[in-house]
C-alpha cells in the first residue's frame, strides 16, 4: 500500500501522544502463539518492541516455548505428555524445556531483536534467582511462583538494554521448573511496576460471542472477570490469560491487554493509536 508523506507524517503526529504517556516506563510483553511461529509476525513483533525501545519505552519481553520444546522432545526420544493442554513436566522434561528455552529460543529472540536494531540481552528465571517456584510435587517439576527477584531485570533497563526472558524457574531444591509464561508476565510486570502488561493470544480478546470477532469486549474491570468466566464468556485459553490479567492489576500495574498477535503490528496499533484493538483489564 503506497501512502504519502503528508499521510506518514500524520501517523507520527497522532502517535506522539502516546510516546509521551509511555516515555521511561516499562512495558512488559508476553510473546506466544501464532506471532511466535510465523515467520512475518515473528519480524513484525521484534521490530514494534525495538521502536518502542528506541522512542524512550523500557520494554521486557518473556517468552514461553512455542514448537521448540515439543520437537526436541520427540528427537531425543521423549513423546510430549498433556493433560487438559497443559504439558506435564517431569524432572527430564524440566532440564530439556530449560536447555531449550533459555539456549535456543530465547537466542533466537535476542539474535532478531538485535538485527532489527535493538539491544537485547537473553535472561532466564533461574538467572538470579529471578523465578522461583513452589518446591516439585509428586513428581511434577512446574508450578506456581512463589517469589519474583527483577533486580537482573531493572539493572538491564537501566542500562538500556531489552531483556528478554525464558519462562523457566527453579524450587528451594534448585531443581529447574517449567513456569506458564503468562503468569511470569504477570508476575515480572507487578513486581518491575510496570505501566502495562501485554499478552498476545490467538483471538481478538474477550468475545461476548465466542463464534463472531465482532463482539470484541474492549474494556474490562477486573472485578467483572469471576463473573464473565461464570456465565461462560470468558473460557477455554482465556481463563487462564485473563486470571493472569486480574493479577497483574491487583498488584499494582495499570493496566494489562490481550490482543490478537495474528494481526501484524498489532502492539504498535494497541499503544500508539486512538483505537485499541484487545481486551483492556483495569
């Protein structure tokens, strides 16, 4: 699509706003679904966090797994164990998802986000002690966090680096622990105090009609979110995303989002633009 420069310009114009509100605080992203398996809004996500990062906007990304775990899995022999969608994690899955995440994928992520110009530095939950997670329990090595250390974090921004961290944790035994990567978000924003959180999903946000990406809830108080997963409007992948929401509000952040990652720019539209294009909690 060829615009002109008037039009360019007032595309920054109308942002400016925006950059102003965000300048200096820290926003922290939640990367998964679809945006973190196609190639295009694998570009398109590093290089919006790298123009926030550039305007003045301290960003954090956190990551969970995406393909790569369950493929390394299969070819050392290991099949990939679910229960209700939720990977069951074992001792040696925890190693490998931990040798993963924080090896591969999360290189992965710091090697693009530097070739877009950015200046990113990987980090883990096991890294000082950032993430750490209820002692194991009947052999399942993954869990709820227990404590949020951010000072490797804060040290991070301040120098004006991007850190991006693998959703992986570690039990008062150090034993490595798989961590759901949305609860990190939460957890890591509420603790860095940060102005937003923003989880992408593979859905448009909350729909009072689950089958029509036309009844978009853009606006939700948080005290509403019980009641909305009763009546069954918020359910399937939802609860989970907007409980972590809930939480991230309740602790201090000011506000938290699910937007849709299959839209391409789609963190750049939420925060720069008049019209949000997720589902805002406050």
């Amino acid at each position: 699509m060829n615009i002109s420069h008037e039009e360019r310009a007032q595309v920054l114009i109308q942002a400016l706003p925006y950059i102003r509100e965000y300048a200096g605080k820290v926003v922290v992203v939640k990367y998964g679904g679809n945006a973190m398996v196609d190639s295009a809004l694998t570009a398109d996500v590093m290089s919006d966090l790298v123009l926030l990062s550039l305007v003045g906007v301290k960003v954090v990304l956190v990551h969970g797994e995406g393909p790569d775990v369950s493929s390394v899995l299969l070819r050392m022999g290991k099949t990939p164990q679910f229960a209700a969608g939720v990977r069951q994690v074992d001792a040696e899955t925890a190693e490998i998802s931990q040798m993963v995440l924080a090896g591969k994928t999360n290189k992965t992520l710091v090697k693009l986000l530097n070739s877009c110009g950015g200046n990113a530095v990987g980090l883990c939950g096991v890294d000082g002690g950032m993430l750490k997670v209820k002692s194991a329990e009947n052999g399942e090595f993954s869990g709820e966090i227990e404590s949020v250390c951010v000072k490797p974090v804060s040290d991070l921004l301040e120098a004006g680096y991007i850190p991006v961290i693998a959703a992986t944790g570690v039990d008062q035994g150090m034993n490595a622990c798989s961590v759901d990567a949305d609860m990190a978000s939460a957890a890591i924003a509420a603790a860095l105090k940060a102005e937003n959180v923003i989880l992408l999903a593979d859905a448009r946000g909350i729909l009072t009609d689950a089958a029509d990406e036309n009844t978009l809830i853009a606006q939700v108080n948080v005290s509403d979110v019980p009641g909305l997963i009763h009546k069954g409007v918020i359910s399937g992948g939802m609860v989970s995303k907007s409980r972590c929401c809930v939480e991230a509000v309740r602790r201090g952040v000011k506000k938290a989002f699910i937007i849709d990652g299959r839209i391409r720019h789609s963190i750049l539209i939420e925060m720069l633009s008049d019209k949000g294009i997720g589902t805002m909690f406050i």
